[in-house]
C-alpha cells in the first residue's frame, strides 16, 4: 500500500507538500452565532465525546466502548444524517470531524439526548486529521455528504475531492472499505466521479453514479436541494 505522503526519508519535502496541501482548505470558518443551549452542550458535553486534535494516530480501542469497524464523515454540518447513522448502523463505531462550532453544539446534544455511544467527533480540519491521526489501511467507510460546492472554477482546487485528498483517503480506507459521497451539483459529482475513477486503489461499486443507497438519511443541504428542484447525484466507491 502506498503511503499519501511520497515523502517518508525527507522531512523538508515532507512538511513542504503539507503545508502546500494545508493552505488550500476545502472551507471557509463561518462566524456562524451559536446558540446558548450549543455552547452549553460544548462545554459539558465536549470533555465526554469531541476528541482533542493530535499529531498521533487515533486508537479506537481507547476511544468507543465496543470494537467495531470505524467509519469517518468529512464536514457533518448540523449532523442530521450522522446521529440517524449511527443509530441505525449500529454495527459500525463513527467518528464525525466538522470545523463548525454550532453543528459541534447541536449534534453533542442528539449524541446526550439519544444515548449514543458509538459516535465521537473532532472538531478540526478532516484533512489534517485523515494524514496525522488516521491509521492507513484502518478505516471501514469514508462519508461525505454534500460538501462545499466551491463552484467558481478557480476555487475548484478547495473541493475535497481532488486527487491528492482522494488518494489520501483512500489509503486511509481498508482493503474493501467503502467511500460514499453525494452532491446536488452536477459539475463537482462529475469530476468527482472523473477523479475517483483515476485513483488507482478504488473501484467503482456501480457503473457510473450509484443508486441511492437505502440506509442513508437526507442531510439538511440535501433539504435545501430539493426545495430548489437540484437531483443529487451519488457516488459509492470500494478500496482494491
Ligand atoms: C455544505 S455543508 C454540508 C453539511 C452536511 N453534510 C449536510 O449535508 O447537511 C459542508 C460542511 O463541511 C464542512 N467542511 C468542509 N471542509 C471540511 C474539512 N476539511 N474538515 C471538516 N469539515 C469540513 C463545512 O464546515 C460544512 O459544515
């Protein structure tokens, strides 16, 4: 398996590429005002289940009561989808990274008023958690559910799925792990589609776009879609 970083004798190089890689975020930290029950959630809540960033990698065993396979979202948002996910998935343990601060609020809420056990979250950018905390070869799913648009074409490098970031997560993904994306529009879904079909280590699950897969809840911008008449368009690769 090759590693996403090409650099392990060179740290120059190393930290280079990175902090290439780093400046180019795939959001824009909104000033977004957190409600008071948010901030309260935040500050009994988060000691409970947001996980400190750290440059060393994540040990499950240590985090979720049960051992089961771990599958990672990238940019939850409110967290609509992820807290219905993880009930009704409860077979798998999850792990939701997300840079905004009221969506943190709102889904340690559901997390405490539902009793779920097998979601933790991560309050940072998801790439920088993928490369420093996530184990190769480790992960059972990757989800990513409407993310930024980024639709000015010179803002199409911020997208999350451009190549260097798909082959970071797919080496992130274990051999048979699945990365599931979805977005209403229709220009990123197929570059999206371009691009992990280029990457060596995936393969497509389904002929083009997937189906929309049955277990999957509507997330809130996949509500905003629809009330703009906007399909989604679905994608469902497997790690070779
Ligand atoms: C358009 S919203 C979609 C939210 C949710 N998935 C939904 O469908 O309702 C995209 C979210 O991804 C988050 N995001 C984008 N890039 C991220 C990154 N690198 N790390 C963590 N979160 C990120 C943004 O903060 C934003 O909340």
């Amino acid at each position: 398996m090759s590693a996403a970083i090409p650099f392990a004798e060179d740290d120059t190089a190393k930290n280079n590429f990175l902090s290439r890689r780093q400046a180019i975020r795939s959001y824009v930290l909104r000033a977004g005002r957190m409600t008071e029950a948010q901030k309260r959630a935040i500050e009994e809540l988060g000691p409970l289940h947001v996980l400190p960033f750290g440059e060393e990698l994540l040990k499950p065993s240590d985090i979720y009561p049960e051992s089961k396979p771990l599958v990672l979202e990238i940019g939850f948002g409110m967290g609509l989808a992820t807290w219905q996910i993880a009930l009704e998935r409860s077979e798998y343990n999850y792990l939701g990274v997300e840079v905004h601060g009221p969506g943190v609020g709102r889904l340690l809420m559901e997390i405490r008023d539902r009793s779920i056990s097998n979601l933790k979250i991560i309050q940072h950018d998801a790439v920088e958690v993928l490369e420093s905390m996530i184990s190769p070869d480790s992960l059972a799913g990757l989800h990513i559910f409407y993310p930024d648009p980024w639709p000015k074409k010179r803002h199409h490098k911020r997208r999350l799925l451009r190549p260097d970031l798909v082959e970071l997560m797919a080496s992130r993904l274990a051999l048979g792990g699945y990365l599931y994306f979805v977005t209403d529009i229709e220009d990123y879904a197929e570059q999206a589609l371009e691009t992990l079909q280029a990457c060596g280590s995936l393969k497509n699950a389904y002929e083009g776009f997937a189906p929309r897969i049955e277990w999957r809840p509507r997330t809130k911008f996949e509500g905003r879609a629809m009330v703009e008449s906007r399909p989604s368009f679905e994608l469902y690769f497997l790690r070779a």
